[in-house]
C-alpha cells in the first residue's frame, strides 16, 4: 500500500493510460479471453493514434512523460 504499486494509483499517476481487466481468478485461468481483449484494445489504440500526426504524437508522449512525477507541496 505504501509503494502504491496498483493499476489504479498508477492510472492516478498517469503512468498508465488504461486497465485491461481480467478475468474472475486471473488471466491464466482464460487466456484466450484476455488475448481478445489485449486484441480489441490495440487495435482501438492503434486506429486512434494512426491518425495523429507523428510530431504531434512525440509532443504528447513528451508531455506524458514530463507530467509523471509531478507532486505536489504540502506545508
């Protein structure tokens, strides 16, 4: 908990952009359930950022990446 090393704390932490959920008992219980969702979801991804200028694409992923990290000071 003190690491905060969950999918949703490094979604919070834009470290991630998404969940892939899985299924009841783990991904190894199902694995061609989780193929064809990993399947759906980079197709998705992929036609989205296909048309994305490949300049503008870099400045996004820049700015991802300088965004994670950030914190904040509390006195």
């Amino acid at each position: 908990k003190a690491l905060k090393l969950t999918a949703k704390h490094s979604l919070d932490f834009k470290i991630i952009d998404g969940v892939i959920l899985e299924p009841e008992g783990g991904a190894h219980r199902d694995p061609s359930v989780v193929a064809e969702a990993l399947k759906e979801i980079l197709i998705r991804d992929m036609d989205e950022l296909s048309v994305i200028k490949p300049d503008e694409l870099v400045e996004k992923r820049y700015q991802k990446f300088r965004e994670m990290g950030e914190f904040e000071e509390r006195l």
